[in-house]
C-alpha cells in the first residue's frame, strides 16, 4: 500500500531516549511471515515470576497468558482479549496488539541477552500491520501470540512477532527495535522521576481492570484534531515500571489512533464511522510521567479510496514523547 509522506510536527526532540536507539531498522519479515509450522518443538513453561525479574514490568500491563519458550529466542502465548466498545472492527484494538506483542518479544529477548540479571526492554520503534481482511468482530476468546528475537547489538534487540486467531488464521504482524538498559543503568538514568508508593495506595488486583486512557478538550483546527491526557495518574502506569510510573506507550497508541479514528468519522460527515488499523508506525522518543499532561494530535495528510493517512504525535510541554505514522481504512 502506498505511504502518504510525512509531515513536520515542529516539536523538539529530547535525546534521553533517541541516543540510545539502533541507527536503522532491520527488515523484518523479508517477504514471508515469521513462525511458519515447521516441526513440534520442544516447549518450555516461563513463569511469571521468573519473566517479570527479567524484563522488569509487571502485572498488570504484562497480561500475556501460558508463556512457553519454544527456542532461542522463540517464545509463544495467550493473549487476552478484555470487553471494549469503540468503532475499530478487529478482533484485538491495535493499542492491546502494541501492548501484548510488544511484551512478548521483550520476553523472548530475554531468553538470549548476554547479560545477566533484570534488564528495560524499551520499545524505541515499532510498527504493527493488519493481516486480516475485514471487518471482524471483537474476539471472545484468547488468542495467539508468537515471537522470535535476537540481539544485533550489545543493548539493543530486535523482535519479530504475529497475532493470530487460535485457529492459526494471521490478524496482525509486528516489528519491534529495542534498546536494553541493565535495571541499574535504567534507575541511574531516570532517578529523577522516582515516586515511592503512598502507605494508602490501593494494591493492584486481578479483579480490577486498569483504565483506559480518556482524552480531554478535544478540539479540531481544519484536518488537525487535539486533546490532551493529564496529569496522568499512576493508575494508568501500574506495572510499567516499578517506582517510575511512566504511561505506556500501548496507552499512547490508543489515545493517538482514537484521535485519528474520530477524525475519520468527521470527515465523513458523521460523528463516528467504523475503521480498522491497517497499518501504524510508531517512534518513541521520551517518556511521559506519572503527573506530567499529555498533548495528543493527529494530522490528515491525504484520503486514497478508504485509506485515511494520518501524521499523529504525543508530547509534554513541547517535548514529544512519541510519533506515529498511521493508515487507517474506513469502513462506512
């Protein structure tokens, strides 16, 4: 399909995140989808616990379910699927797609880091693409995640990763560029933004579903839709990370693709009209904290058909946190 060009957001770059990135993105899948069924592979059980000492996030943002190591470097699981409305017509928001396989190649990073002990496993660029044709209705049942990573350089790791149906039916195919920070490294560099729990704080229990993000003063200014998010409350950032509340960048996705999805729906000449992701491009540059505000945009750079192009990004105070490329197709 091809790409709308980019646009300039006008924002300044900090380079805490930038410095440590990979020069370039390794091609991912060169033509043919990963994790093609070869052989029966010997799997190995991954707890929870054993996975959260090593990529440092925890429940609830780690929700992966019957992790198993298939390999090096291989790792397979559940994935869940957790009641949501909306107008985006996949099986599994593009948002939770980013959350779940992005932690899933984290953990199959994990499996062949050269170094020992805990270690942030920072998604510095992703990019997620619908397999699917639609629409499909939202999923029922959990379904399948698999991923393969390596490591092209010292701190940094690469992970290749598919959704499917249980059935073995693809929906979505991602890439992920990380750049690996010892938890030492991690808290040396971000001691700044520590926030020691309060006594009252309630703990996080399986029974209660973490809140989805809610953008507020949204404002339209020709092809360009606004709002923000904030102060972002620790509630949002449980699990991700531990002592340093940052809001995910999963939550950053949502906010950004359902700014985009609402302007698709005005421009249609109705308040709302059904779409899925076909494909979304993703670059963090910072982090945004627990107690900082959240400006999201998202700009319409060109309409083809039912394909919607869209330059979106996410900052703090003019510093930008992420941008993202996105294609979404209308449905109506």
């Amino acid at each position: 399909m091809e790409r709308a060009p980019r646009s300039s957001t006008g924002m300044s770059f900090t380079p805490a995140i930038s410095t440590l990135a990979t020069p370039a993105l390794m091609t991912l899948w060169g033509g043919h989808l990963p994790f093609a069924p070869e052989r029966e592979k010997l799997q190995r059980e991954l707890g929870r616990l054993e996975l959260f000492s090593r990529i440092c996030v925890s429940e609830p943002y780690f929700a992966l379910q019957e992790v198993k190591g298939e390999g090096r470097g291989e790792v397979v699981a559940r994935l869940p699927v957790e009641p949501r409305s909306g107008m985006e017509c996949s099986p599994l928001h593009a948002s939770e797609v980013y959350q779940h396989l992005s932690v899933l190649g984290a953990c199959a990073a994990s499996l062949v880091n050269p170094s020992e002990g805990p270690h942030c496993y920072l998604p510095r660029r992703a990019w997620v693409e619908r397999l699917h044709e639609g629409p499909l209705p939202r999923a029922i049942q959990p379904l399948h995640g698999s991923a393969k990573a390596e490591f092209n350089q010292r701190r940094t790791a690469i992970a290749h990763a598919l959704l499917s149906e249980p059935d073995g039916q693809p929906l979505f195919a991602m890439g992920v560029d990380y750049n690996v920070l010892h938890a030492e490294s991690f808290v040396r560099l971000f001691q700044g933004t520590r926030q020691d729990p309060r006594p009252e704080s309630p703990c996080w229990s399986p029974a209660v579903q973490v809140p989805r993000p809610s953008l507020r003063d949204v404002v339209r200014e020709g092809e360009c839709l606004r709002g923000t998010l904030g102060p972002v409350g620790v509630e949002l950032c449980q699990g991700h990370f531990v002592l340093f509340p940052v809001l995910p960048m999963a939550a950053v996705v949502e906010g950004l693709c359902g700014l985009a999805g609402t302007l698709l729906g005005q421009g249609e000449g109705q308040q709302s009209a059904r779409y899925f992701v076909t494909r979304g491009d993703v670059r963090t540059e910072s982090f945004a904290h627990a107690g900082e505000t959240v400006r999201f945009d998202a700009h319409r750079l060109a309409v083809k058909g039912r394909d919607h192009y869209f330059d979106c990004w996410a900052s703090v105070e003019g510093r930008v946190v992420a941008v993202m490329e996105l294609t979404l197709t209308c449905l109506d």
